[in-house]
C-alpha cells in the first residue's frame, strides 16, 4: 500500500523497492550508484523497477555501495534504524515456506532470517538450475566470488562443485562442503529431480574492499550481454501508425 507515492511504514515491498528507497534516503543518484557499485544505470533502474532478476553478486555489490546488511534488502518488510547497542540473545524461527526469494536463471534463492539485521553469517535455501558452466558464464560472465566462506548441505539431488583451484567435486545428498567462498566457485546440477541445497555464506570484513573489486568485474561483464540479449520492443510501423490515426 502507498500513501502519496511512499510505502506505508509496516507495508510489505520488494527488493528493488528498497533499494531505492535507500538510495533515496541517502541522497544518492543512480549515476553515484554506477559509481559505488560498478553496475550500469541501466541495469540498477531494472533493478529497482523489477524487471532484472537479483543475483547474489549484485546484491553483495548493492549492499556494499549502501553501506547496509545484504539481508536488509531482501527483507519484505520495512525496519527501524537498528540500534547502537550491543544486540545479544536475538533469535527468528523461519517456518516452511517462509524467506525472500530473489531468482536467476542458474539458481532459485530463499534467504532465511532477514528479520535479523548485522549479522555474522547469510543463510540460504538455494535450488540449483544450471547444468553446464556455458549455461552459468553466460549469466554471470565466470565462477562467482565473494568475500568470506561459504557451507553447503546437499539436501535433494546431486550437484558437480566446480572451482579455480579443484577438479570438480561430486556431492549427493547428505554431503556436505566447506570452503573459501573467494575462490572462484559454480555448482552445477547433474540429477534428473530436483537439486537443493541449505547454504550459509559468512563475509570477512577486512576482505570485503578487495574482493568486492571482483565482483565489480564480474558484474561489467555480465551487465551488458544481459542488456543487449534483452528482447526490443516492438515498434508499430509507419503504415500500422497510418491506419491507427
């Protein structure tokens, strides 16, 4: 719901909603943006409206260039500036079906635990899509890195884990894997069903200056194939126009 153009406080919004209103809040312009993030105007203005999917390295690179918890932007529901004290004995349960879905054509991402702002480690039920690493460079130009470390269970299915340093790593249900999310890494799906995972990626922060650059990279890369492959819009010929008239 809106009252004169603005979310109503406690009213559900989207994650592209929220980026502009922090954006907005901070006096910040789409150009200032392109320069905190390394993302195209063009690509944050479809973020923003919705029509470009949100992927885990654009969101590290948002919430970066705001200075906010990754998980603030994925949150439906709008927050209070957190307080200065020390937060101790928080606690959210998340029941089944629960979380902020962010998609792309390689994985289907549910964050978990969103209500919490500032914290140590981002959990996620991630369910893989990609079976080729063709079909995963072309979203995202390359294996992906983050800052920090990443934990992975395999719930359902079976996934290769591929990464720059390793020969790919086969992982079943029940498996499970540990390792420094810096590492240029993909997980590719090979089972027939369905391959989901529970995962959990926690950043260290003397780091994150220097491989957000990565991600800056990775992300210039990616944005202008996505653009250009993007569908024009139909014109109506001259003659069309004519009749129409």
């Amino acid at each position: 719901m809106k009252a004169n153009g603005r979310n109503v406080a406690g009213a559900a919004r989207s994650p592209g909603q929220t980026i502009r209103a922090l954006r907005l809040s901070q006096g910040l312009t789409l150009a200032q943006m392109k320069e905190r993030t390394g993302l195209a105007i063009s690509t944050l203005s479809k973020l923003e409206i919705g029509t470009v999917s949100l992927s885990y390295d654009k969101l590290m690179l948002i919430s970066r260039g705001l200075g906010v918890d990754m998980a603030t932007l994925v949150d439906p529901k709008p927050k209070a500036a957190p307080s200065t004290s020390l937060n101790t004995g928080r606690r959210v349960v998340q029941r089944a079906g629960e979380g902020q879905l962010v998609e792309t054509r390689s994985y289907r991402q549910i964050y978990l635990a969103t209500e919490i702002l500032s914290k140590k480690m981002t959990p996620m039920f991630v369910e893989i899509r990609a079976r080729t690493l063709e079909e995963f460079n072309e979203e995202f130009g390359g294996l992906i890195r983050h800052p920090g470390e990443e934990f992975t269970f395999v719930i359902e299915g079976e996934l290769d884990f591929h990464s720059e340093l390793y020969a790919p790593m086969r992982l079943r249900a029940g498996d499970s894997i540990y390792f420094d999310s810096e590492m240029g890494h993909a997980y590719l799906k090979v089972s027939d069903g369905p391959c989901r995972l529970v995962c959990s990626c926690a950043s260290r922060g003397e780091d994150e200056e220097r491989i957000a650059d990565l991600f800056v990279k990775a992300s210039s890369r990616h944005a202008p194939a996505a653009e250009a492959a993007a569908p024009a819009r139909p014109r109506a010929s001259r003659k069309s126009s004519r009749r129409a008239g």
